[in-house]
C-alpha cells in the first residue's frame, strides 16, 4: 500500500490472506455448495424467521435495521449475542449439527479458513454490485482458495491511545516513548504498556523488525516457510524484552489477565499510553479518560510497527435451512447506509468504499487513526495451520519477558513446537 493514498482510503486496503489447498472436509458438516447456482432468495420458499448472532454487547443497531428487512421482507428475526473471537466458532459446531444454531453468524476473518473447510460456513453466490460495495482487499480477506465466504463488516487494528492530561500528543518515534517514559514510570505510574507477551500486539514490533508468520508468494501463504525466528524477529523481541527487564513494564501485565490489569491502570489515569485496538476506545471514555488516538509511532530502527490487522464478516451457516434468504439479510444490513448507522454505534470501521469520505468517519480521531496504521498493518492469516502459532508464540513470549528464557532460544522453541503441529494437524 502505498503512502501516496489517502488515509481514509487505506482502511478500505485491507490485505487478505489466501490459502493454499487445505486437507477433506469433515463428514457431517453443513453443505457449503448451496446446491442450484441459479437458484435466489426469491425462488426459495420464505421462512417465518432466521436466526442471526451477532458480538456481544454490538447487536443494538440491528433492532432498527431488522425492522426494516421485516417490514420489507416479511420474515422476522431472532437475535442473540454471542461473543465472537472465541465462543461463536464453538457455538456453532455444537449448536450447527443439532439444528439450533444461527442462519447467519459473524466471525474474524483468520478463522475463515478452518470454518470453510469443516463446511461449517457456506460459500456465497454474490452477485458483483453487491461485491463492488466493499474494497477489494476486504473481499479477498473473506476468501478462501477462490470462493467468497462472507461479506465484510468492519475492519480494525492496534494504535497507539494515549491520556491527553499526563502527553500532550502522540510521540513520532518509539524511542521518544521510550525516553517519556523512562522519566514518568515511578511511584506505580507508567509511561506506555502494551500486551507484548501476546502474539497478537507482540507481531507489531517482531514485524517491524523482519519478522513473519508465513512467507506469502502472490498472495498464497506458505506453512512451511515460518519467519516467527528469523533474525529480525529475534531482535523484535529482544526490544519486547528490554521494556520488562527495565522495569517499563508491570509484571502484572502478562498472561491472560494481562489486558484487564493493563486497562484498569489506564481507566485510574496511573498509565499516559497503551497499544490497544478500536474495541477499546469506548471503555476509556466510560472512566473518564480524555484519550487522543494515532497511528503506532516508529520503532528505533525506522520503520514502522506493522500490527496485526483483522476484517470482521458476516457469515451464513453451512447448516442453515435458509441459506439464500440467510445471504440476502446480510446484504441487506452490509448496505452503505446501515453500515454507517453500526459504525455510529459500535465505532467498528466498515469497509464500504462509498463511506471513505462521510463525515462519520472522516471527522473521527480514532478511525482515522486505524486507517494511517492499516497503511502498514499485515492481516492475520486465514489459514488453518495460523491456529498452531498463537499458544507457542504466547508461551515463548512470556518465557522472554519474564527472563526465564533468551529471545533466540524461545522463540526457535516455538518454531520447532509450530512446525511439529502442523506437520501432526495439517499434512496430507
């Protein structure tokens, strides 16, 4: 992506992640070939309602939006809030198979892969003024080996969120970070924090420094070419580990109660900077907290943190008994005019191209932040083999920050962990 576009159009750039041939689908799952091609929602027989799971605490918008497709459609709908990164891929595979899960459902787009090929999602039909509605990035993140799986919703990454009582504006430079809070952290106070012991944000600086998941060739991703212990992604986290043992860092912000105990000093105004994402923005305002949003300044070498970036969708049951009418809710609600009523909402960013310059997003300080960091963001890989990176990654990650390891020795640890899973999960 090049620096010379706009930044709000960088947010609708989105790269997706392709995949490569994948193993069988399981016996037993939804039919994701749809049967008849030909064959639209308004040929179907109409069901008196669908069932539609949407994030937790996100599904408000829908009551006014649902109406409507109600109102036009006469087919009612059933709402339930089901909380998305983890419990909705579970959900369906329980609630799927016994004929009480969803007609549509949403997921983020790296578990596309692992849904599609156990035909736990069913591909779509869609026809191209529907697909023109989206950048082409974000279509491409909810593909997979060629076939359209969702339609997209929003898209997010980390940024640099910082108190606007104890820094004045956001530094340009990670080393400017650094020296701020060198001076500032004392007395149970802290200049920046980031979950570094996580994969997920600890990508950002092992990323900037040359580090990668999986080589990409044209798009494709190879499993078998891992960059998590190159050279740059040793030095990455030898600049995560100089934060710890410095003292920069709490210890208590490692492990799976690292993110709580991180926001909770940052709600107490005790922390004037944090890497978070988006979904955060809300909350910080709820305590209080006059916050300022930027893209993630640049690390010590010159180059810039390149975060994790993640495109959210919607998705229709591979075992739904509606699938065309399930399809045409989702374009439906994925309208130009109803994704700028969710984003008003719920302040996750669509990726309708239509909304690059609405004043709804243009004018707001932090979507225009997630679109000057996404110029550098790498997108999560959809992949299924990306499912055996995040637990070595996180335990080598927290072997370094709290000195019980050295960087190179951890992280050829967890390549070696890596490379064993995929090879017992994902060989032919």
């Amino acid at each position: 992506m090049k620096k010379s576009l706009s930044l709000l159009m960088v947010i609708m750039l989105v790269l997706g992640a392709l995949a490569a041939c994948g193993p069988n689908r399981e016996e037993g799952a939804g039919n994701n070939n749809q049967g008849d091609k030909e064959k639209t929602a308004d040929d179907t027989k109409k069901p008196e309602k669908l069932i539609v799971w949407e994030d937790k605490d996100k599904a408000g918008w829908l009551d006014e939006v649902g109406a409507k497709f109600t109102e036009e459609y006469g087919i009612e709908l059933e709402v339930k809030e089901v909380e998305m990164a983890d419990k909705m891929k579970e959900q369906l595979r329980l609630d799927g198979p016994a004929g009480t899960g969803p007609d549509v459902l949403t997921l983020p787009h790296d578990q596309i892969g692992e849904m599609a090929l156990a035909g736990h999602i069913a591909e779509l039909d869609a026809e191209q003024d529907v697909i023109d509605r989206f950048s082409e990035s974000s279509i491409l993140a909810q593909s997979y080996e060629g076939a359209l799986y969702g339609l997209p919703k929003s898209s997010e990454t980390p940024v640099f969120i910082y108190n606007k009582e104890l820094m004045e504006e956001a530094p340009a430079t990670m080393d400017e970070v650094y020296d701020f809070a060198t001076d500032f952290t004392k007395d149970g106070n802290f200049g920046f924090l980031a979950l570094w012991d996580n994969y997920y944000f600890a990508h950002a600086p092992i990323g900037g420094y040359g580090g990668y998941v999986f080589a990409e060739n044209d798009g494709a991703l190879n499993p078998a070419d891992l960059g998590l212990n190159n050279e740059g992604a040793v030095e990455g986290a030898e600049y995560i580990q100089k934060w710890y043992t410095e003292g920069l860092f709490p210890k208590g912000i490692v492990g799976e109660n690292g993110g709580a105990a991180m926001d909770g000093l940052f709600n107490e105004g005790k922390v004037a900077s944090v890497m978070n994402g988006p979904w955060s923005f809300q909350s910080y305002k709820d305590a209080g907290i006059d916050i300022g949003v930027a893209a993630m300044p640049k690390l010590p070498n010159g180059e810039p943190m390149k975060t994790f970036m993640g495109v959210k969708g919607w998705h229709v049951s591979g075992y739904s008994k509606n699938k065309e009418w399930a399809q045409k809710f989702i374009e439906f609600i994925t309208q130009d005019e109803y994704a700028k009523l969710r984003f008003e909402q719920t302040q996750e960013v669509p990726t309708n191209t239509a909304l690059v310059d609405d004043p709804a997003i243009a004018e707001n300080e932090g979507a225009k932040a997630v679109a000057e960091q996404s110029q550098y963001a790498v997108p999560m890989p959809n992949i299924p083999e990306m499912g055996t990176v995040w637990e070595p990654m996180a335990n080598a990650l927290q072997t370094v920050v709290t000195g019980k390891q050295e960087p190179k020795a951890a992280l050829d640890s967890a390549v070696d962990q890596i490379e064993q899973n995929i090879q017992a999960n994902h060989s032919n």
